[in-house]
C-alpha cells in the first residue's frame, strides 16, 4: 500500500513541478518577444509528457 501511495505522491509532485516548467518556458519566450498560446489539448499533452520526463530525469 505504501509503495502506492509513495508512487501517487511522486506523480503529483511530477505533475506540480512540470506546470512550473512549462509556463516558466513560456514566460521567458514572452520575454524574449515570441508569442505562444496553447489550447487545452495541447497543454494536456504537453503536462502529461512533462510530468513524465521530470519523473524519470529525477529517481533516485
């Protein structure tokens, strides 16, 4: 049960953190005078594949 809940855990905090990724990505192509808009299919995609590169980039 632990191994699951530790699993869960991991997953949301992959979810929380590839967010942060994407709209700081985002942010500072602003910045840099790019314009980017996504819509809700593609954002979906792209948090999903993000939360699963941050997860496999960093086990342990």
């Amino acid at each position: 049960m632990m191994k699951y809940l530790a699993g869960l855990i991991r997953f949301i905090i992959s979810l929380i953190f590839s967010t942060i990724i994407i709209y700081s990505i985002n942010i500072v192509a602003g910045i840099a005078g790019a314009d980017y808009s996504f819509t809700n299919g593609e954002v979906f995609i792209i948090w999903i594949l993000m939360a699963i590169l941050f997860n496999n980039c960093f086990k342990s």
